[in-house]
C-alpha cells in the first residue's frame, strides 16, 4: 500500500510546480492599501485590473459609513447559528425580498458564500436519475457542484449551439429512460473570456427541448442590462431563466450571494440548500452592507454608466492596437498572447516593476499551452490616464515578448532570481 501523500511529494500539480518561483509574486500576491484603481505592491504604486469592484462601491463614502455603523451596531458576529435554527432576521428576509424585485423573480435567498451557494444549489436540485448539461468552461464551483451528482452529466463546447443542442437531446433521452429531468447550466458572463452565455438562443431551444435552466451571473449582476438587473435582462430572457444566481462579490464589493426564482422553488431550496442549512448565517454587517450597496446600484445609474464608458475605452483602444481581446461582450477583458509559462513570469514582471501596471495572469492548464492571458477587469474608479498608461504599456511588452527579450530573461526566473 503506498502512502496517501506519496503523490503529492511526487507531483506538485500543473500549477504547483512553480510555487517556488512564483509564489508571493504571481500567484498569492499581497496587493495594499484601499481597494481602488490604484494600489501599492511590494511598496510600489500600481494600476489596478485584478479587482472585481466593478462599480467602484468598496470605497464609496456612503458604502464604508454604512459598513462602519452596521458593525458598530451589530458586532461581527450576529446573528449566530444556521438561518433554520438561529440565524434568521427582518433584515435578511428584506434583502431577500429587494433582490428578488431587482432581478425580476418572485423571491430569493441570500447565501452565505457565492461558491459554495452554487454548488450546493446544483446539489439540490438534482436526483440520481436527473441529467446535467453544462458549459465546458464553466466556473469550479458549478463544476465541484456537478461532480456531486450522482447521475448522468454531459458538457458542451463552449458556447456552441450545435453542440448545446446535440446533447441536449442526449440528456433528453436518458431522461426519459430513467425517469429524471434536465437540468441546463450556463453562466451568464464567462469569467476568463467576457462572452455572455447564449441566453436568447438557448431559451429559445425550450419550445424543442424540456429542461430547466440555472444560470450564473457573477459577472453580469450590476453590470448588465438596462438596470443593471445582469444578463438575462442584457438579452431579453430573464423571464426564462428558472434559477438565477449572483454572488455579491463582485459588483457588490461584498461578501455573500443569493438565487431567484419562482416562490415555490426559492421554498424548496432553503429547506435542502445543505451549506446554509448547517452553516453560519450571513452577518449582519454583511446584511446592512448588501441593502445599501444595492440602493446604491439601483438609484445611481452613472457608476454603470462610467464603468461602460471606461470598459468601452479600454477595448477599443487594445483592439486600436492590434492586441487580441477574444470575443468578450462584457467588462472583463482578456489580452491574448503567445509564450511560454516562464516567458509569462517573465512579462509580468516587467509590466509590474518598470510599467506599474497590476493585473491577473492567467496560463496553463487554465487555458492552452503556449497562450498567455492577461484578464483585466476595467471598474467606474479607473481614469483615462490609467487607461493611456496601460495600453502604451502593453505595447511596450508585447515588442519584448516578440522580440526574444523574456525568451531570455525567463531562465533567471526558472533560478528564483526575482
């Protein structure tokens, strides 16, 4: 028999093999100060993408006094217990219900954690004999809450309607055979790359189809539609989505999330959501917090406004110049390039120490060999000088990453010479 942790002394993992060299710089880096456009690393000043404050509430003046009183007022930690024995206030059913009103739906439920939140609501609502069909690019937490099902689960290519349909009648079939339903999950804005799900198309495939549709709007929440209401509202459909789901870490600038749907499910939900049934309540700080925030995203339609007009800037001014942003038709915004892992560290570190400029790497197994991602999340605190500043930046990287320069300088970085 060998020794459960063998493996792990063995193999570190695709991504763990460059903790050595990476750790404390590109991945778990210590960014400091207030959450703004700009922020100090390793005590420098630098421009900000990696921060999904969207609208730029962190640090809005009403937000932190609501914050600050919420706290003074409440402590940090009551309510104490699980919202079914102990933890259920006024306040968190009036979240509830201001929510439910803002995306559309007859109720929601506040949870305590987006990730976990989705996870167990997949959970919850499928059986054995139910199927999954899923986005191959989804989330990890639609994915870790996949893995719980016990029944047959089939992902399609991302974002394509043929194979969307090809196993939708896949999961149809077997359904009939066992006795189950379907279940279809997409998110509403895809993380890495800024495409929205194919929400319109994709309601439209109910009148061939029977399936039940959950959506994930992390990124979509707060920052499209007319009000702000995500996606579905973006495309027309929110009326079609039977569970909607968004997390208030995001364009809420919070911790926590809920879903929406239709009363009698919202009721069903709460009674079998495991990770709120047997976990903490939400504070309520958090509570307080969430109410205000909200308020805010719904009577201040100029922090959306300047976020698009920032978002619209920086992509066409990367597009103006040649850069590869994909096909993303939301605020996150990727920056595709070519190079190996080393080079990417490499890169990185130079757009980090001469350009001041901060945001998310991303390499494999997240995305193919041999690409780079650089994922820049624009918000309504952004300048257009931060703007002007990134993108002469980002041609400055790309001549050295073509040129061979970061060719070169990656093996001082495979040496721990940061």
């Amino acid at each position: 028999m060998k020794d459960l942790f063998a493996k792990i002394y063995r193999d570190k993992g695709p991504l763990g093999k460059w903790a050595d060299q990476a750790e404390g710089y590109f991945v778990f880096p210590k960014l400091e100060g207030q959450i703004s456009n700009r922020m100090k690393f390793q005590g420098r000043e630098v421009i900000t993408w990696s921060i999904n404050d969207y609208l730029g509430l962190a640090n809005h003046p009403e937000v932190r006094k609501a914050d600050e009183e919420a706290v003074k007022k409440w402590g940090s930690a009551y309510p104490m217990g699980a919202r079914m024995m102990s933890g259920h206030t006024d306040l968190h059913e009036k979240l509830q219900n201001e929510l439910a009103d803002f995306v559309s739906k007859e109720a929601a439920y506040v949870l305590n954690f987006g990730y976990q939140g989705i996870l167990s609501t997949i959970d919850a609502l499928l059986g054995k004999d139910d199927v999954i069909v899923y986005d191959v690019d989804a989330h990890a937490c639609i994915i870790d809450g996949v893995r719980l099902h016990l029944g047959k689960r089939f992902t399609y290519k991302h974002n394509d309607l043929d194979s969307i349909e090809l196993n939708l009648a896949r999961a149809e079939k077997i359904a009939e055979q066992t006795g189950g339903g379907v279940l279809f999950i997409s998110e509403g804005v895809f993380g890495m790359r800024g495409e929205q799900g194919r929400l319109k198309e994709i309601v439209e495939l109910k009148k061939k189809y029977n399936f039940r549709l959950l959506v994930d709007d992390a990124h979509g929440f707060g920052t499209l539609g007319e009000t702000g209401a995500g996606a579905g509202e973006e495309q027309g459909v929110q009326d079609q989505i039977d569970v909607y789901f968004a997390t208030f870490a995001k364009s809420m600038a919070s911790t926590g999330a809920f879903i929406a749907a239709d009363k009698e499910i919202i009721d069903y939900l709460k009674y079998n959501l495991r990770s709120q049934m047997f976990a903490k309540s939400l504070q309520m700080s958090l509570v307080e917090g969430a109410l205000k925030r909200l308020e805010l995203i719904r009577k201040s339609p100029e922090f959306k406004n300047k976020l698009w007009e920032n978002v619209n800037a920086l992509q066409n001014g990367l597009k103006d110049n040649g850069f590869d942003i994909g096909t993303t038709t939301s605020c996150v915004t990727p920056v595709y390039l070519k190079g190996s892992i080393p080079e990417a560290m490499a890169l990185v570190k130079d757009l980090r120490e001469n350009h001041g400029i901060f945001c998310s790497i991303v390499v494999y197994p997240v995305i193919p060999k041999g690409l780079i991602l650089l994922r820049m999340i624009p918000t309504a605190t952004h300048t257009m000088e931060d703007i002007d500043l990134t993108l002469k930046a980002f041609s400055a990287i790309r001549e050295r990453l073509e040129n061979g320069t970061y060719k070169k300088l990656s093996q001082a970085l495979m040496e721990d010479e940061l």
